[in-house]
C-alpha cells in the first residue's frame, strides 16, 4: 500500500527596511562603493533567509507567513515579502 509522502516546500524570505526609515548600513555600501569608483545611489541592506518547510501547501503558507511576519521581521520598521516552491523528491 502505498504512503503518502510529505511535501517539502523551499522558502526564500527577503526582508528590506521601509522607505521611511533610514538605512545607515546602505549609506555606509554607497560611500564604500563611490570611493571604489563605482558611484551609485538609493543603497539599501536587507535580509534573506531560506528555510525549508514541510506538510500541505495551505498550512504551509499559513505557517510562513506567520512566522516571515512575526519571527523574521519587525513589521513597524520592514516589509517582507516571500517565495514558496514546492521541491522535488530526491530518489530514495
């Protein structure tokens, strides 16, 4: 009889800083980069994380949203968006 197999999703999270809020650790880049001779503009660092997460795709998206909006990021100062594919089985 055959299993049922878990699905196994790969989540990529970006976070960024809102416009609003300064970003002193890309003004430090753009400063280091015009020096360099490579002069650019509008420089902002952020984060990204991948995880991988495992169960139904409802749930999933329920769970990653939860934990991208709550443990990943400060929602009063950083958006965060996010990616979910499902990954392929690696042959046992």
């Amino acid at each position: 009889m055959p299993q049922d197999k878990v699905k196994h999703y790969q989540a990529k999270v970006f976070v960024t800083l809102k416009p609003s809020i300064l970003d002193p650790q890309g003004r430090t880049v753009e400063r280091s980069l015009s020096h360099l001779g490579q002069p650019v503009s509008g420089v902002r660092v952020g984060k990204y994380i991948e995880l991988v997460l495992e169960g139904e795709r409802g749930e999933v998206e329920s769970r990653l949203k939860d934990i991208a909006e709550n443990v990943l990021s400060n929602p009063v100062m950083e958006n965060v968006r996010w990616e979910l594919e499902e990954q392929a089985l690696e042959p046992a």
